[in-house]
C-alpha cells in the first residue's frame, strides 16, 4: 500500500510540474465577475446569491495585495447590479489592460460565453471609447464614472489595433 501512495504523490509532482507556466503570478486576471440584484423574503430578510454576498463582503473589498487577487475589473464594475454597466466596465478595462492579461476566467463557463458575446456586439462602441478617451454614455452608474475618469485616456493606437482584428 505504501508504493501506491508514494507512486500518486510521484506522479502529482510530475503533472504539477508539466502545468507551471512561470511569472503567471506577475500579471492580471481578467476574471468576468458579477453580481446580482437581492431580493427581501416575505419575512424580511435579504436574500442574494452567494457569490453576490462575497463580492459585496469586507473579505473581498480588502482582499490582500498579491498576484492572484489582481483583477483588470475595478471592484466599482463588479459591484454595479446592472449587468450591461458591470459587463462593459470589465471589458473596456480587460481592453485596456491587454498586456497585463495572464489569467483569463469567469466562476461559470457561460459567463466566458457571454463576454464572448458582448464583445462581437458592442466592439465598436469600446473601441470609440478607446479612441477618445471618452466613456460610453450609457455606463451612467457614478461610481464606474469616477473610477474610469483615472483608467481611461485616449489611445488611437489600440482603436485601431482593435477595429483591425
């Protein structure tokens, strides 16, 4: 029975190895992450979904600074329960962090789908917004506002780079 284990441990070792890709702890994550709108029961008590309660909680707020908690979505984006605002926000910023991107992700694999999606429809609009600097008039939500007023600036280039592909 030994040999087995020791044989399982050898072989985990050997596949953890082959999966090291090193410095992916350098970059970003552009991780699609969302929230849901709560609802009150009948009794009043606010319910959400689970995920929506971590996103909103302190642990997620004040996360520790390190490498795998690096996110190219500001929280504001994350936290913003209007789905088209918060899908945006994260897209425009996964855009113009693109050379930071290692890590690509979505707690669901339909979430993946639907920022798939989103870009083949709303391209256009993102790379505008690229080119001018200027954020799209339809993100109305005032925390995204004041956060993306200290990420965006006008870069032609990319615009380009994106229109082109």
């Amino acid at each position: 029975m030994r040999g087995l284990a020791e044989h399982c441990r050898e072989r985990r070792s050997k596949v953890t190895r082959k999966r090291y890709v090193p410095n992916l702890d350098k970059g970003k994550g552009l991780y699609f992450l969302f929230i849901k709108a709560e609802t009150e029961t009948p009794g009043g008590l606010v319910a959400r979904p689970v995920l929506t309660s971590y996103y909103k909680s302190d642990q997620f707020k004040n996360r520790p600074v390190d490498p795998y908690n690096t996110y190219t979505s500001p929280d504001e984006a994350i936290l913003c329960v209007d789905s088209f605002q918060s899908m945006y926000t994260q897209m425009l910023c996964s855009l113009l962090m693109r050379k930071e991107v290692l890590r690509v992700g979505a707690v669901f694999a339909s979430g993946l789908l639907r920022a798939i999606k989103f870009l083949t429809i709303h391209w256009r609009q993102l790379a505008l917004d690229i080119s001018t600097g200027v954020l799209n008039p339809k993100i109305t939500d005032v925390s995204i506002q004041k956060r993306m007023a200290g990420i965006l600036r006008p870069d032609p280039v990319l615009a380009e780079f994106i229109t082109r592909e």
